[in-house]
C-alpha cells in the first residue's frame, strides 16, 4: 500500500529534547553536581538512562515522577553526589522542570516536514511515550500547536514498541496500519516497533544524535526488516515517495 498518513515521535524528532535537557542541567549541575565540570557528559548519562527507568514508566510499571526520581538517585550515584532525598528532590523537580520548559525547541526541519506531508495531501498525527497533556504543552510551544496527539502513553498504560500503540495511532489516521508510516529517533522503539506493528518505520538518525549507541549489525537487521533510515526530516517526503 502507498502510505496516506505519517505518525511522528515528539521527543528528538519533532522537539530538540536534549538540548532542553542541556537547558535544564547546565542550571541543575551548578546546584546539585557543582563538582563535575562537564554538563554535557551529565546530559549523555540522563538521556542514557541506563537504569531503563523511563522504559519502565513506558510499560506502567512506574508512573512519571517515580521515574524521573529514579533516573536523578541513579545519576547522583554514578556522578558522587549524594541522594536528594524526598525534599530535595521536590527542589530538584521544580528546577527541572522550569528549565526543561524554557528550553524546548522545534527543530529548523519539523515544521517544513509536516508543511510538505500536508501538501501531499498525507495525514498527521502523533504518537508518543510520554502523557498526552505534556506533550500537548510541548509542542504548543515551539509552533506545532496544530498537530493532534493521538496517542501518549496515558491512553492504554503502556507505550512503544507495543504493536497496539502504532495500530491506535493509524486507526486513529482512519487508516490501516500499512497505509500508515511511523517516524522517530530510536531505532528499537520507534522504527522497528513500527514496522512489526505492520506500518512503514522511519528512523530519524540525526548525526550525532543516538541516546544510546547502535551496533552496525543492528542498522542492517532493521533495514532487512523495512526500516528506513533519513539523517532529516527535510528527506521524509522522499523517503516516502511522496515527492
């Protein structure tokens, strides 16, 4: 089937999330970690999340600030800090959060991307791992107000990789899960999630963008699979065949 609609990932996709998380540390590390000297290496462990907390969060087994608590108490460790605490971490969430929000971003291809797949006459929805208020707040804010959530991670507990998330969100387009294509920044997550669930998957590898290192040989098992790969959102429409 030709694809009639696109589903898109929100965080480091359509939103620079990790330059909101730079944001956010460059003010926290002065508070909490005045000892390191590289915020950047701190960004690295955060968006890492090597305790897979926020997978966890992803697949109800922990809610929001449960594992955001977890995530910071795993990173004090590591970095030698000691543990917030509940008071402190009340202290370090509302720090947190304010930065993060001040520093959310669109990228400079997001909204040209989502202009072109409209002027192909393509639906657009989105599909995330995080609850559809915040997002919605998010992406309000950088411009993409018109672009509906159709899925977050509130509406069934769990989120991607699920085949049922991706289904939704093509159901949702009005469309069957092969008419649909699904683009994100994680190749496990989003791509191939997408592409099992019976959608065209797209990953979204930004140079020098991966949370978390890719194998080669995991690159060429998702491109046996179907996956497709774009550097930009600017190559979505052609990757496609839209044009």
């Amino acid at each position: 089937m030709s694809v009639r609609g696109v589903l898109l990932d929100v965080d480091d996709t359509l939103v620079d999330t990790r330059g909101a998380f730079r944001h956010a540390w460059s003010q926290l590390t002065e508070r909490f970690l005045p000892h390191v000297g590289d915020v950047e290496e701190v960004v690295r462990a955060w968006r890492a999340d090597d305790g897979g907390f926020y997978s966890a969060y992803t697949q109800g087994r922990l809610d929001y600030l449960e594992q955001r608590r977890h995530r910071v108490e795993a990173l004090h460790a590591r970095f030698g800090a000691p543990p917030l605490g509940e008071a402190g971490f009340t202290e370090w969430n509302a720090l947190f959060e304010d930065g993060f929000r001040a520093g959310w971003r669109a990228f400079d291809d997001a909204l040209e991307a989502v202009a072109q797949l409209r002027a192909a006459r393509v639906s657009v929805g989105v599909v995330t791992n995080a609850a559809t208020p915040y997002q919605r707040l998010k992406l309000d804010a950088v411009g993409l107000a018109d672009l509906p959530v159709l899925v977050g991670v509130d509406l069934f507990g769990f989120g991607k990789p699920d085949p049922r998330v991706f289904a939704e969100g093509a159901r949702r387009l009005g469309l069957e899960p092969g008419e649909a294509a699904y683009v994100g920044d994680e190749l496990h997550a989003d791509a191939l999630g997408a592409s099992r669930a019976g959608l065209t998957g797209v990953w979204l590898d930004r140079p020098g963008w991966r949370g978390r290192p890719v194998r080669p040989e995991e690159v060429d098992g998702a491109r046996e699979e179907g996956v497709r790969r774009i550097e930009s959102l600017r190559e979505l429409s052609g990757a496609l065949g839209l044009g």
